[in-house]
C-alpha cells in the first residue's frame, strides 16, 4: 500500500467542490427570475449587454445596495431629487435596482 505524501490533498466532489457545484443551481435561477422581472416590467435587457446602447434619460440603475433594502426607503431616498415613476426592485435579495424619473433633468441631479 502508498501513502500519501503529508503535502498533498485530495479534493473530492463531496467535499470542497459540492458547495459550489450546489450554489450554482440557486445562482442561475436568481439571475432568470430577474431577467423575467425585468422583462415584466418592460426593461430591455439589451441595455445592460451592448456597450453602445443608447442610454435611457429618465432611469438609473443603482447597485450594491445593502441587502434587505425596501423599496419605500429606497423611493424616500430618490425623490428627493425628483419626481419617480418606477422603482424598480427584484425580490430575493438582489442588491441592485433601477429608478425611473418622469423629467430627464432631475436624473442628473442625482450625480
């Protein structure tokens, strides 16, 4: 019988791997019931893949919020620069979000 030097380690599916090969299942689902929010809501989901797209004037997307964030507050905290119209906010955690402004002039007071 071998041994196995002391050096060196065997990484088994079942060990570090399958929490990876697990999340990933989880991952994949999230993004499509995104996708089909999106597309729901009437976003193209063209803008966020083709650099040339043109971009919309009266949205943002906002990103890396904390998770948990509600829509309310988030709504709270934007029209202080302007009038909305969407807020748009994926359920399961996502922490990114678009907000639509009814005037192209107030999007840019928010940079």
């Amino acid at each position: 019988m071998t041994k196995e030097p002391k050096d060196f380690a065997f990484v088994t599916f079942e060990t570090k791997g399958s929490v990876a090969v697990r999340v990933a299942p989880g991952e994949t689902q999230l993004v499509q019931e995104v996708q089909r929010f999106l597309l729901h809501n009437e976003v193209s989901l063209d803008s966020f893949s083709q650099a040339t797209a043109e971009q919309s004037k009266t949205m943002i997307l906002a990103k890396n919020l904390p998770a948990g964030t509600l829509a309310a507050e988030l709504r709270e905290t934007f029209s202080h620069f302007g009038s909305l119209g969407r807020v748009l906010l994926p359920k399961g955690g996502v922490t990114t979000i678009i907000v639509e402004f009814l005037e192209p002039l107030e999007v840019h007071r928010v940079f």
